[in-house]
C-alpha cells in the first residue's frame, strides 16, 4: 500500500491542497489521511457531480488545481458536470481524479461492481481523460505526470486505485454507544413492529448484508425483500416505484443517512406522489460505515423538519430507541404515510457478518413471483 502520508506531502508540494469527493472503501487509507485536514480544505460531498462542482468553484475562486475522489460508481454522477461544466469547450476546469476501481477485470468482486469495472478505462477514454493506474513504485512520478497533464490541458486527469493501493486491508470498526440501537438490532425491531406481509428496499452496503442475514437467523423468506446492493441513494424510489404499484402492502424503505442525503431530491417526489403505504426510514448513524466510517451530514441536519418540508408525515422528533420506534411505527399504521423516520443508531459493524454472496436474479425471481 502506498505511504498515504508522503502521498499527501506529494499532493501538497505540487500545489493541490483543497480535497472532495465521496468515500469508497479502495482509498479508505487515503480518507482517513484527509481526515486531519480543516474543514476548508476538505470537504464530504453529497455525491460525485456535487464534488466536481465544489472542485470547479475553488479552482474559479483560486486558480489552484483540487482532487476530487470517489469509487468508480460514482463516474455516472460524476458524468454531467465533467461534460458540461469542466469540458474544455466550457470552463476547461483542470483537476485530479483519483477513482477507485471496483470491479475491475479477474478480481471477482461483486455482480453489481462487474459493468462498471469493465468500462472504467472506456470511460475515461470516451470522455477525453487521460489516465493513469497507481503504481506504489511509480507514484511520484505519476502524480508528478498527473498534475502537469492537468496544467497542460486545462482539463481533468485521474489516477485509478486498484484494491489494496490507497486503502487498508480491513477497515477500522469505530463502535460508539450515542444511541440504544446497531444498525441492526433497529432493522430487527422494524421486523417485529411491522406485518410479516410488508415488503423492505434496503439501501447499499450494510443494511442489504444485514436485512438478509436476520431473515436467515429468524428463519424467514428473502421474497418480500428489495436489496439494493449498488445505486447508493435511490433506495427511496425503488421503495416509491411499488408503493404506486402496490397499494395491497406496507412498503418500507431501509435507508442510510449518506445514501438520502445523496439524491435528497428523491425525498420531495416521495412526498408529492402521496403513497399512502410508504415508510421512508433512515438508519442514521452520521456515518459513510460500509466504507470506512468517515463523517456523513447525517447527525449535523434535521432530517425530521427536513422531510416535513417536503411533505411527508412525521414523527414529532428523530426516534432514539425501542420506544420511540414503536411509537413512530404506530403512528405511521394509524396515520398512512408517506411518512419519515429518522432513526438515530449508533455505529459499529459486527464482524461476524459474512459478506453477501447471494444470486440477485434469484432473488428477484423469488420477489416476482410472490407478487403473482
């Protein structure tokens, strides 16, 4: 793994000292280094586009180049604003992108990181970026090349991060106990709360692994389940998609504070659309902890006012513990939706958790055909 420290010193000696972008488990090394930087310097994004256009803004505010970083996911939302924005036929904006590559061709990861994985260096072709894949004996002269690429054009550059080159092996657990309820142990309780017949979209990352995981503990179908395992942040709008369709269920949607506050939009369709049988909750533990547990805006906003702004119910605060959960999902039953909890957990992951290996078309052949 590279030195993420002399990485840095290496940033900052050639003039790139203003950072943003999502986190991505492949450069969690590389986050946590950033995280030790002031506010100014460094900022979270709600998502990839939303980072490249707070790079664009500095870059106009100081003539300096800025990093923007993010999983290969990403570069869908990313693709708008590198296009428009930062071409060379408008701004010509130059900046690194340093772009973790999931995915990537003979490394067997995930089904929903495959496409993606296949296409990075298309994209990157397609889209007139010229690239270059880190390499921890050559990454000074890369980044020595990468920034002088992005001077000479005016454009942007990226460096790709394979597995294991900007991130550690195994990602650090950071437990706290702000809140009664995991992640977990509140999906469960939802479980008991609710009728066995309502269907759950789980949001990206810890919620799919663990909502099928409590169905295999407690013995349970997976045919009334949605994960979705990548799309971070449309999880609520898959969840709306069948609440229209669906009227004869309870549908609720499982969701992270990252992932809303990614695509937060979605939130105010949700509300217009009025689906009577949708609860919208997020498990809000303030935290980006599938990929490492850096700082989400999920614990600095209210999510409660900002969901009565839109339109749903609510309960009258964010729920905190068991009490306030089956108060709130009472409320909902009593009430109709489309109703919002923010359910405030604590974080931490449990380590025993094996990762998700599971055929998705079965899956959703078993979801299909239990709607028939």
């Amino acid at each position: 793994m590279i030195d993420q420290s002399a990485f840095l010193k290496m940033l900052t000696d050639k003039g790139i000292t203003f950072y943003t972008g999502v986190p991505d488990s492949y450069l969690n090394g590389f986050c946590t280094q950033l995280a030790g930087l002031p506010q100014e310097r460094h900022i979270i994004a709600a998502n990839e586009g939303n980072a490249i256009a707070i790079a664009a803004g500095h870059y106009f505010a100081t003539g300096e180049i800025p990093l923007v970083y993010m999983q290969n996911s990403g570069m869908g939302n990313a693709m708008n604003p590198l296009l428009s924005l930062t071409d060379r036929n408008v701004y010509s904006v130059p900046m690194l992108l340093l772009i973790g590559w999931r995915g990537e061709p003979g490394t067997n990861d995930h089904p929903q990181h495959d496409r993606q994985g296949k296409i990075v260096t298309e994209l990157l072709e397609l889209w007139d970026i010229p690239y270059i894949i880190a390499s921890e004996k050559e990454i000074e002269s890369q980044v020595d090349w990468a920034v002088c690429e992005a001077k000479r054009r005016k454009l942007p550059t990226a460096i790709i991060a394979r597995k294991g080159t900007f991130g550690k092996s195994e990602k650090e657990n950071i437990a706290d106990d702000s809140y009664e309820l995991s992640r977990e142990e509140a999906i469960e309780e939802t479980l008991n709360l609710m009728p066995a017949d309502t269907i759950y979209v789980a949001t990206t990352g810890r919620a799919t692994r663990e909502l099928f995981y409590l169905r295999e503990k407690r013995r349970e179908k997976h045919d009334n389940d949605i994960l979705n395992v990548g799309a971070m942040g449309h999880a609520s709008s898959i969840a709306l998609g069948l609440a229209l369709a669906d009227k004869r269920h309870y549908i609720v949607c499982l969701d992270g504070d990252a992932a809303a506050i990614m695509h937060m939009g979605a939130m105010a369709v949700n509300a217009k659309s009025s689906p009577p049988n949708l609860l919208h909750m997020v498990l809000n533990n303030g935290a980006h902890e599938s990929v490492g547990g850096q700082p989400s805006a999920g614990h600095f906003m209210n999510l409660t006012k900002a969901a009565q702004a839109a339109g749903y119910r609510t309960f009258d605060r964010q729920v905190e513990n068991r009490v306030d959960l089956k108060a709130a999902i009472a409320l909902f039953q009593k009430e109709q939706g489309p109703f919002f909890i923010d359910m405030r957990i604590h974080k931490g992951l449990r380590g025993t958790l094996p990762p998700l290996h599971v055929s998705y078309v079965t899956l959703i052949k078993e979801f299909t055909d239990n709607r028939k």
